[in-house]
C-alpha cells in the first residue's frame, strides 16, 4: 500500500504533513513519489493567500480522471484551506469524489478516519480542539527537526485568516516540549532545531506558570548535544530585550532571526493591526544589530494593501533600503474572506500591486547583492 502527501504553505504544515506521514507509515502504507501509484494521496492544504488555494483546488479537481480509473483510491484533504470551510459543504459538492474531509483541529484522527473510509465518506471539521502529544513525525528535512512549541494566533491581523482556520494560541507544556527536544538529540541525526509557532514571542502567556519563550529557549539550549536552534516566526509587537539578549549571548541560538515588518507605512500599520509604528520596528532592528553583529535579518512584506498610496509603498522601499536585509519574502495582498481587510474600501487593482510587488523585489535582489558581496 502506497501513499502521496501534498504539502501546500508555511513551515508548520511541511511539520504535519511529517505527523500525516508518521500516521500513514503506521497503517503500513509506504511513500511514493509518484501519485498515480499511491493508494492514498493527502493534500495539505494552505488558506493564507488565494494562490495557494488555487493551486490546492486545481492539484484536487485534477484528479477526478485517476479516482474514476481506481475507485479504491482514498483522497483525504485537509488543513487550513478546508478549515477555512467550516462545514466541509463546499469541498464536498465542489469534489464529489474526495473520500476524507478535516480541518486542523483534527489532523490527529486520520488513522481513525482511514478505517472510517472504507463504509463511508468522512467529512468532520472541528471548530476547536486540545493539542495533541500522543502522535510522532516521520522527520523528512534533512538535518533540520521541526518543533512545534505553540498553535494558533491571537493577533488578528486584519489581512489574516491564521485566526480563523488554527484558533487562539495554545502553548505546549515546556517539558513535552524539552522532551521531544531530548529524544531529537539522542537521536543523533539532527543538528538543527527549528522551533514553530505563529508567534513564538508569546510562548507560555496562556500557560499557569511563569514561563516565556526566552525561559524555554534557556532550557532546550541546556540540553547536552551538538546542535543549534533557530525559530519562526517572531511578531515585533512582543519581541523583548530579553530575548536579543539571549539570543546575542547564547552560543547554540542561530543568529537569525526573522521579523516581519508588511509595511514601513505607520498609517498602512495601524490598518492592518499591527500594533507598533516603522519608528519601534527601527528601534528593535537597530537594537538587534548592535547587539548580534553578524545577525541574518530577514522580513515579510505585503504590498498593495487597501487604500495604500504610492507615496505610503515608498516608504515600505525606504526601510528595506535602509535595513539592507540579508533577504525579504515579498507578497500581493490577498483579500481573504472573513478577514476585516477583506470589506475594507479603497482594495487596489491587480495590475499596481504586481507593480509594486515587482519594484520591491527588484531593490531586494541589488541590496543582497551587495550583502552578499560583504
């Protein structure tokens, strides 16, 4: 028995789709490359921009063909796309033959979902849930261990659908977390730990103890082992001095650290509910770089956000040009439904934020040539 995962955004689904692999490899299905050998193919699905769930949309209605060729073959979807859908309704009239529907609060099931399957179709989207310890991952990035130390996103940024479709933050327990740290470094395959969260700054604010992200970051590092640990990814609102501190001074923490900014307009900022002005993203970088002089600064960027003028974008490519990051991800603003941006008046035409989306990427791509020449 054969299986195909298709992993569409961020970091933290590339780690569940490792979770979905380890469900799977459990069952006794192994991996195949090629779908059209698998007996079961799973798509993880992406709600953050359009594109992504287009795509998700089109790699899921292509298989139609194959699914009339092999009847017994079982296609689950599931993810932030199909939270996004909270009753699974849309999904299963738009694919009639998709077999498995859950969201993300539920990812955990599928094996129990998989023996379901067999009498009849499951479509089951919880709209909260508890997070999960008991299963593991089929780790599948090299020497990289992803750890998953938070969920869910209490921010609400206005363009932002994480909210939505993952929940309110919940933090791990610190000592599952340094648990399964400790089993990674017994392990002795890995050499990097990436921990994960939406905004791993705010670790531990819904825990009954006091305990925050530097306090954790202390004690993974204490672990004996030859590793580093990296992160992703840090909201500037709650970035301390605490933590540029630690991660100056502390030998095993990467010296990267990745901040997104989305604009460098304060008007566009107090729009999107960003919390804090281009003046106080300037203090913390500044701080950051005296502080970790040969800091690899990275930044997210949203462009062509409602109502943002020309002369407001100008001065999204001025702090890039004065910061000189060592690398920025740069995207279209995507309304998304549900999200307060999405009704806002003033959304811009397609063809001005490709514009800007190209201008902006231009100027990165001189400014890292002039990084890396350094």
């Amino acid at each position: 028995m054969l299986y195909h995962i298709v992993t569409f955004g961020c970091q933290m689904n590339v780690h569940e789709s490792e979770k979905i692999a380890f469900i799977l490899e459990s069952k006794g299905y192994k991996l195949t490359e090629n779908r059209e050998d698998a007996d079961v193919i799973v798509f993880n699905t992406c709600a953050i921009r359009e594109g992504a769930e287009d795509r998700m949309f089109g790699n899921v209605g292509a298989l139609k063909k194959l699914k009339k060729q092999k009847p017994n073959l079982i296609i689950a979807v599931c993810g932030c796309a199909t939270q996004k859908y909270s009753t699974g309704e849309y999904i299963k009239n738009k694919f009639p033959f998709v077999d498995i529907v859950i969201g993300t609060f539920n990812l955990h099931k599928l094996d129990d979902y998989l023996d379901q399957v067999k009498f009849k179709k499951v479509f089951d989207i919880w709209q909260e849930g508890e997070i999960d310890e008991q299963k593991s991952y089929l780790r599948s990035s090299g020497k990289n261990a992803w750890v998953n130390i938070m969920y869910g996103c209490n921010n609400f940024c206005t363009y932002c659908i994480v909210p939505y479709v993952r929940g309110r933050e919940k933090s791990r327990k610190p000592e599952n977390i340094l648990k399964e740290v400790q089993e990674i470094v017994n392990s002795g395959l890995y050499n990097k730990i990436t921990l994960l969260g939406q905004n791993v700054n705010s670790y531990g604010k819904d825990l009954d103890i006091n305990y925050n992200f530097t306090k954790l970051l202390k004690d993974i590092t204490s672990i004996n082992g030859d590793f580093k640990v990296g992160f992703m990814t840090s909201h500037p609102k709650d970035i301390t001095d605490e933590l540029i501190d630690e991660i100056a001074t502390n030998d095993k923490i990467l010296k990267e650290v990745h901040l997104p900014a989305q604009s460098g307009n304060n008007r566009i900022l107090k729009l999107m509910n960003r919390s804090y002005t281009r003046e106080k993203y300037l203090e913390i970088i500044n701080k950051i770089k005296k502080l970790i002089p040969n800091v690899s600064l990275t930044s997210d960027f949203i462009v062509g956000f409602p109502t943002e003028s020309e002369e407001e974008f100008q001065e999204t490519l001025n702090l890039v040009e004065e910061i000189k990051f060592n690398s920025i991800f740069a995207f279209i603003y995507s309304p998304r439904e549900g999200t307060v941006a999405a009704k806002m008046d003033g959304q811009i035409p397609e063809e001005i934020k490709r514009n800007r989306v190209n201008r902006l990427l231009s100027l990165e791509k001189k400014l890292q040539k002039e990084v890396n020449k350094k």
